[in-house]
C-alpha cells in the first residue's frame, strides 16, 4: 500500500477521505445511499490494493473517483442480509 508521507493506513485514510465522500455522493444521485466510505476503502484495500505494493497517492484518489458501481456491488454482497 501507500507509504510516501503516511506513517499508518487511518493517516492515508484521513487524508483520502474528500475523494471518498465525493464518490459516495455520486453514489447517493445513483440511487446507492447505503454504500458508505468505509465501504469504498475497504472494497479497494481487499481488492485492488492488497496486491499492489507501488501506490501512490495519486493512484489511490483516482482508485476511488473511478470505481465502478457493479464493484461495489459485487463485494457488498456477501455482507448483505
């Protein structure tokens, strides 16, 4: 994951947290309110970024401005009841 200037994963997320409720504001005008922003960072964290070592900060922001909705979906799903 991201190291450069982030001494702990919540200081990343502190600091990614604008681009995460900017998504899950464009997520709320489609109609899926109930995805959160910790639902977006753990989706990309389990997903994409557990296998990528060499991120920077830049490729996380834009991670999380373009994921896809069926993504999101899709990796909610086993969670849903």
């Amino acid at each position: 994951m991201v190291t450069e200037n982030f001494k702990t994963v919540p200081e990343l997320y502190r600091r990614v947290l604008p681009a995460l409720k900017s998504k899950r504001k464009e997520l709320q005008l489609k109609k899926l309110g109930f995805i959160t922003e910790q639902d977006i960072w753990n989706c990309l964290r389990r997903t994409k970024w557990a296998r990528d070592a060499e991120l920077t900060l830049f490729d996380v922001v834009d991670d999380i401005l373009n994921i896809e909705p069926e993504k999101l979906l899709e990796f909610l799903k086993p969670n849903q009841k």
